[in-house]
C-alpha cells in the first residue's frame, strides 16, 4: 500500500509504499489495523475536539468511530451557514445488507435531517461484477434487494439522489471517461494494488464521477464522503483527478471510520468472514442465536471469576455495538461499561441487552421496508432528473451525443 500525501503541490494517490503488517484496501484487510499508522500512510487528520462538537450530534462521531478526515471544516462552515453541501455514502450490492453496511445510511440521514445535506448514493453493481464470481442476474437481485434497504432508511427525496451505475451509464460513464483520461495504470496498481481485470483498473474513475456527482449536478460545493478507512484510495484517487481535470469542482473531503467488530472479536465486519453477521432482514429468534452462540465476549470462563474480577467491555462484541450506535445515551453506556467491569453485569445479560436494542432497530427498519411499494414507482423520486442530467454533463464538459445526431 501507499503512502499517499495531501498538499497542494503532491497528489493524493502516490508515494512510497510502508513497511507495515497489515494490509488495507477496499478488497482486502489483512493483519491487526493501527489505525493511528492508516493516517500517516494515508494522509489524513484526526478529528478535533471542536469538530466533533460541530457536527450533527450522533455516537458514531462523538465516541470516534469516524475518528479522522479530511477538508471537514469547510464542510462544517458550509452547514453551519446553510449553504449548499453534500454527502456521499453508497453500497456495493454483492450480498444481503447487513448492520455494518446501514450504519453509514443512518449517519448521513442525521446529517440530512439536521443540516440540510445533500445525500448521494451510489450502487457499484458493474464493480461487484467485475470484482465478485457472481452473474449480473445475481447482482441484479441484490441490487434490488439492498435498494430496499436502503429506501427503507427514510431519506429525503427532495435531498437524496441514488445512482445505480449500469441503470445512469448515459450519465455515469461519459463522466467517468474523462476522468480516466488523467488515471495511469501506475497509479491505480499503487493505490490498489494490481488488479485482475481492466475492468477493475478503469473502476476508480467511475468511483471518482461518484464523489464528483453532487457537484457537477449543482454546483462547486463541499463534499463529505464517510466511508470505512479502507475506501479511503476512492476518495485519494479522486482527489488526485479532480486537482488535475479543469472542472467546476473541489476536491471531495472525507470522513474516516473504524470498522465495527466482528461478532467473533476486534477487526473487520464482512459478510465474508468465519463469524456470521446479522442481516437487515433478521427477525429475533435469528439475532439471539447469533448473539449467543457467535458473539465474542470479555467476561471470565466461570460466574465466580466474573462476580470477583469482572470482565472487559473493550473487547466485547455485544458492549462494542452499544457502544457503535446501539445505546445513544453517554451516561447509560458507562453505566454498563461500569458494572461490566465491576462483575455486577454478566456477559448474558449484556448479550441480551444487545439482542434487544439491535431487534428493535431492525424491526423498525423491517417495517418502512414492507411498507415500500414496487421499488420502480418508490426508486423514481430518488433518481436524477433529466435535467440534472444534463447539467452534470454540461459542467463535465461531456456532450449529450444522441442529441447531437437528433436532427
């Protein structure tokens, strides 16, 4: 991996590899992350006090799940004087949704919900093709599925634009070839590795129109994409090309998190781990069996060592998903921490405590999501509008070739 630098006169993408034991990328993490050394080799600052403070009130940030960033404050000046700005937060439909994937959704929603911001979400099903030994009818029916879920957050459609990349190719793929045009293999290969196809080499600049989107449709404006720290090289590499390509556009900031645990322990959650990951669909009885027979705990091996030594709620799994979103309340979560660590609370009943709270926010989810109609009549509020199109296309400096050849 690189390490890339941030300044104006070096790109965002390259520079000399670390000499590190561990690996991160959006298609591998590999190792025990420090998450400190990901800033050096990315960066990236860590967030500040006042920018905490600054954004929308909400424990993924106040606890420092999103722990660094870049060009956050002029994002933040941006909301506080009600001036336009953007989120972009997307999904790769290769699989069922599951908590680790919605998170980032219901961030941005808070965001939307008390600042006004625009939100943009991408579907890469061209990029789970390419990347995934799965068919594209495969990934069309996950693309379907994972579109419910994510309607199913609630977001504004006056303020939310979704894009599936193989539907919006009239508007995501003449963006994305210009952009390519400032992309060498070199870079790529230094960012992400080497790739396997051509089609994953040329990726990045589709993934680059995305971040790009909110402004080209309406305007220079700050951008803040949150994202895992292993999709940092997309918000790099764009960085890199927007500083490059002569468009009406800023380099898109970005929110930095850390990865919620596994329920086997600390590390990356992934549909495609050893340990299960509880879907968005998953009733109770599912949850529980989950929880119980798969979550990570710090208690001790016996009751009695417990009672007298307590266990340790830093490395506990179900403690660590009150602590990522599940339990909002400060006061309340020291409070279980406390008698965690005192051996008042055992390692069951905070397993049942965190059965209870993720059941409840997944019935809730469950219910907006049978509530949808047909996902072509609900998915059409949410999608760029002609003119938006042709709008992006124009500020890309792209013509709409089959109006040219209409007459």
């Amino acid at each position: 991996m690189p390490t890339p630098t941030d300044t104006t006169n070096s790109t965002d993408a390259t520079a000399d590899p670390p000499e590190d034991d561990f690996t991160v990328t959006p298609y591998a993490v590999t190792g025990e992350v420090d998450y400190d050394k990901l800033l050096e080799r990315f960066g990236a600052d860590p967030l500040t006090d006042d920018q905490i403070k600054r954004f929308p009130d909400h424990p993924l940030l106040r606890r420092r799940t999103f722990y660094a960033g870049r060009d956050v404050d002029s994002y933040l000046d941006a909301a506080a004087a009600g001036e336009p700005h953007a989120i972009v937060t997307g999904r790769g439909p290769s699989g069922p949704m599951h908590l680790g994937h919605v998170l980032p959704l219901y961030l941005a929603k808070r965001f939307q919900q008390e600042t006004g911001a625009t939100v943009y979400i991408p579907l890469s099903d061209d990029e789970k093709f390419l990347a995934k030994a799965q068919s594209f009818e495969s990934i069309g029916e996950h693309t379907h599925e994972n579109l419910r879920d994510v309607l199913a957050v609630g977001f504004d459609p006056e303020r939310t634009r979704i894009v599936v990349d193989t539907a919006d190719a009239d508007v995501v793929y003449p963006i994305a070839v210009r952009l390519a045009k400032h992309l060498t293999p070199a870079t790529v290969e230094a960012v992400y590795g080497e790739q396997d196809t051509v089609g994953l080499q040329f990726y990045p600049a589709v993934q680059a129109t995305h971040l790009l989107l909110p402004q080209l449709v309406a305007g220079r404006q700050p951008t803040l994409v949150p994202i895992a720290i292993d999709q940092d090289p997309h918000v790099r590499i764009c960085r890199d090309v927007a500083a490059k390509e002569a468009l009406p556009v800023d380099k898109p900031g970005a929110l930095l998190g850390r990865f919620l645990p596994s329920l086997a322990g600390p590390g990356k959650m992934s549909s495609s781990g050893d340990a299960p990951s509880i879907e968005l669909t998953a009733d109770y009885d599912t949850v529980a069996e989950t929880i119980h027979t798969h979550a990570y705990t710090g208690g001790r091996a016996t009751l009695e060592e417990h009672r007298e030594h307590g266990g340790d709620p830093a490395v506990d799994v179900p403690f660590q998903y009150l602590r990522f979103f599940f339990e909002e309340d400060d006061d309340a979560l020291d409070s279980i921490a406390d008698a965690y660590r005192a051996g008042d609370l055992l390692s069951g009943e905070l397993k049942e405590l965190a059965i209870e709270r993720i059941t409840d926010f997944l019935a809730a989810h469950q219910r907006r999501r049978a509530e949808l109609d047909g996902i072509s009549n609900e998915l059409e509020s949410y999608r760029l509008t002609d003119d938006e199109r042709r709008r992006a296309l124009e500020r890309a400096g792209v013509p709409r070739v089959l109006e040219n050849y209409s007459h």
